[in-house]
C-alpha cells in the first residue's frame, strides 16, 4: 500500500475540524522547510557515513525574527537532550531566530549556522544591541546515520530556510516521513519522522487555529486512535525480536522527541507555557511514555502580539491576551493534533536501512488498518466516524 497520511485512509482523530492542509502551516505565516541528507550504505565509518540524517526548519513568520519576536514557551518533559535556546524562551518569553530540528550531535553546527543568519539579517547584534539567541531541537537518529560525522553543516541550514521561505509562498503542505530531521528516526519500534497535524476550533470556542510539527524518534506500544497497533503486531519496547520486522532492539526506547506548537490565538508566554506543559499529553495517547533515555522537547510560540526588539519602537504596554478560560479547547485541540501528527510521521516514513545494515520498517499500513477495523466493529477503538 502507498505511504498516505491517517486522514486519508480513515483515519480521523480526535473531534474537531482540522485546518485547511491539516498542518502547522495553516497557521497563518508559519512556513517549514527540509534538508535531507542520504548517502552511503553498509558499514559505519564515522565520519564518513552511512549518512541518514537533515534539519528542518520552522519560520514563525517570514521577516526579520531577532527585529519581531513571537511569544513562545517551552517545556522539558524529560531532559536527555542538547536541544539549544531553551534557557531563554523560559525566561524572556520569546522566540527570536526560526526553530530547526536536526541530530543531537549537529546542535553546534546548525546553532552556529543560525547565529550567522540572524547577523546577516540583522548586523548590530552583539554590537549595538544583545546577542541573539538560536533555538535548536534534536533527537538521536544514531541507530542509522553515522551521527559522529555531523555531517548537517551551514549549507543545509540555509536549504532548509530557503525551502520554509517558498513554503511560506506556495502554501503547501510540508513534507513527511523521512525528511530533514526526520531522516534518521525511529519511533515505536518502527520508521519515525516528521509529521503534522492541525486543528480549528469552532467560532464559539475561539475560532483560532492550532498546528503542530513532530520529529518523531522514541519508545512505547504504538497505539493508533485507541487501537493497541504495536501490542497487535508484536513490536514494542522490551518485545522479543521480531527477524521479519527488524524492528526491536535494546534502543527502541531510547531517542527524543520534539514537538513544536503554533497557534493565531491571542497568547502571552505564560499560557503557551502552559500549552507546551501538555504537550505529553496528545503523546502519550500514542504509546509515548517518556523513557529515561528520551530527550522530550516541547515549544509552543503564538503569531500574535510580536514583539518588537528594543530600538525597533516600543511593544504596546497592553495588549489583548485570551482568558485563561479559553485554553481548555486549544488545551484539548492541541492533544488531538499531536496525536495526529505522530501517526502521520509513522504513516508516511518509508522503510530505511541505515549503518551497518541497521533497519527499520515502515509501519505495516494494510496490517494496521486491519487491526483498527477489527477493534472498530468491536465498538471501541479503530476508524471511527466523525463527532460532530
């Protein structure tokens, strides 16, 4: 069966209306960006390859970041990661360079690259103003790329950017699967990756719109819409091998995730931190269970209310912020797009076979709609219809 996301094969989570592409880029002005990294096969030599790695790039918006912020908040369910940037977010409530997601060990790399960008576009930083602070997500892609080569390098920063800004002008949906930092990744015992995912609340609750982008590589019992897809098929962290699957081995549960959060809804960065805080919340109904050696990243910023930079002209002292009241639907809204979102990485990942032969399935599409089926005609669980 050909690769397609959840929604098209019946798959539909959650009760509210998804956005337009359902994806963090209907949000309006967010765009997102890929650079992917494929070559060599068969033994590591590090440094050399295999190489089955990228980064991918989130823009808030398509102007000059560091001049306008966006509100953000973050949150850190489980700190086994280098993720960079996130120290500040906490305490200045702000995002300042785009986001991009890539391999644990290319943070310094892809950082560097993003402070030379952010300079570029903005040349008093460190001069006549403050330094700027370069926001960086990652996960471990390890089990199939040659990690130690750090092979994602400037040039492939500024793809990705470049790919985000055409996004951002053709408005289509991002690529899934195994692309930019979803390359290497595994999730739940099979091919992870970069998935999407958004929502739309209904004029009486806000009529905001909420999407979400995943880099999907952690451990867990992969569970689709409520159906126990990965106990079904045998593959689960701590499972006995499976040789058809190549799936299980001792690192299943080890990895990183990280989950980015863009809403049009008017809020401040306290309320977005509290967004980010439930971020595990949509992961868990997927199996997540946030393993001790999984690095769990969650960063939500909201395009309204920017904020100028100091010497740019003075923010509002007041601006219109939501009551706290109306976070309970995108609280809910956005537990239903992370899910979707994590299914659809493991939907469109392809199989891949990385260093040293090391393999990961795709997730089996004919066998697990089956199982959903199955589950569904017991009245409980699988490919239901619509709530409302």
């Amino acid at each position: 069966m050909a690769r397609q996301r959840a929604r098209d094969l019946g798959v539909e989570i959650g009760i509210f209306d998804t956005g337009s592409r359902n994806a963090i880029t209907d949000v309006p002005g967010v765009g997102v960006g890929h650079s992917t990294l494929i070559a060599g096969e068969g033994a590591l030599a590090p440094g050399k390859g295999p190489v089955r790695t990228g980064v991918t790039v989130i823009l808030p918006h398509g102007g000059n970041l560091f001049r306008e912020k966006v509100q953000a908040g973050c949150f850190v369910l489980n700190g086994f990661g280098k993720s960079a940037g996130l120290h500040q977010i906490q305490e200045l409530g702000t995002i300042e360079t785009p986001i991009a997601l890539t391999n644990t060990l290319s943070v310094p790399q892809v950082a560097d690259a993003l402070i030379g960008y952010a300079c570029a576009q903005s040349p008093e930083i460190g001069i006549t103003t403050g330094t700027v602070n370069a926001v960086v997500g990652d996960i471990n892609d390890g089990f199939l790329n040659d990690i130690q080569g750090r092979h994602v390098k400037e040039e492939h920063l500024l793809e990705a950017l470049e790919a985000a800004k055409q996004n951002l002008t053709s408005g289509g949906l991002p690529a899934e699967g195994n692309v930019g930092g979803g390359t290497g990744c595994s999730c739940l015992g099979f091919k992870g990756g970069i998935g999407t995912s958004s929502r739309r609340l209904p004029a009486r609750l806000g009529g905001w719109i909420l999407g979400v982008l995943v880099q999907t590589n952690f451990g867990g019992i992969l569970s689709v819409n409520g159906a126990p897809v990965g106990r079904e098929l045998g593959i689960f962290d701590f499972s006995p091998p499976k040789s058809q699957f190549l799936g299980s081995d001792p690192n299943n549960c080890l990895g990183s995730c990280m989950v980015v959060i863009a809403t049009d809804a008017p809020a401040d960065s306290r309320q977005l931190a509290r967004m980010a805080r439930r971020g595990g919340l949509g992961m868990a109904r997927t199996g997540f269970y946030s393993s001790s050696g999984s690095g769990d990243f969650f960063i939500a910023f909201s395009v309204a209310n920017p904020a100028p930079h100091r010497g740019e002209g003075l923010a509002p002292l007041y601006r219109t912020v939501m009551q706290d009241e109306a976070l309970s639907a995108l609280f809910a809204a956005q537990a239903e797009a992370i899910e979707e979102a994590v299914i659809n990485s493991l939907f469109a990942a392809e199989t891949m076979v990385g260093r040293d032969g090391n393999r990961r399935i795709a997730l089996p599409l004919e066998e697990t709609l089956a199982i959903l089926d199955r589950c569904h005609a017991r009245g409980w669980a699988g490919r239901l219809p619509r709530a409302f």
